[in-house]
C-alpha cells in the first residue's frame, strides 16, 4: 500500500502541477495557492487513488500537507480492519 503523502504529493505535481520542490510536508493547500474548486477536484482524485474520502474541510484553512495524509493513513487503515462477526 503506497504511502498517503506519496500518493499526495503525486497528485499534486501531476493533476494539479505544483512545483515538486513547493510540497513540504509543512505546507498548506493556501500555501500551493489552491483555491476551494481545486481542493474539492483533489478530494475526488484521492478517494479514486486510496478508496477513502477526506473532508474538503480538513483541507482548507491550516492543514498541512502531514495532517492531510495522516488522516487518509488513519482513514485507509480504519477500512482495512477485517470485519467481525456481528
């Protein structure tokens, strides 16, 4: 399983063209000058690289790029805990 900040910083320079050397884990989306419309397009990409959504909310304001992917870790490992028996 690819790594959240990986997949993000991929995303990033790819389907929203920050420069690579702009991403630090440090970093806002403010930061990369990614508007509301931007943030909402990169919310849909990442739920169809890691199979869970994040709240274009968690990536607004003062999130920073380690936040964001620490919560898509915690999201993706909570769906891939094996169901018990109910």
């Amino acid at each position: 399983m690819p790594d959240s900040y990986d997949v993000l910083r991929s995303v990033l320079t790819s389907s929203f063209r920050v420069p690579e050397e702009e991403i630090e884990p440090e970093r806002t989306f403010a930061h990369l000058d990614l508007d509301s419309l931007a943030l909402t397009e990169l919310v849909l990409v990442l739920h169809e690289r890691l199979g869970v959504r994040v709240s274009t909310e968690a990536a607004v304001g003062t999130s920073t790029l380690e936040e964001v992917a620490r919560q898509l870790d915690a999201l993706r490992a909570e769906g891939a805990r094996p169901v018990g028996p109910s």
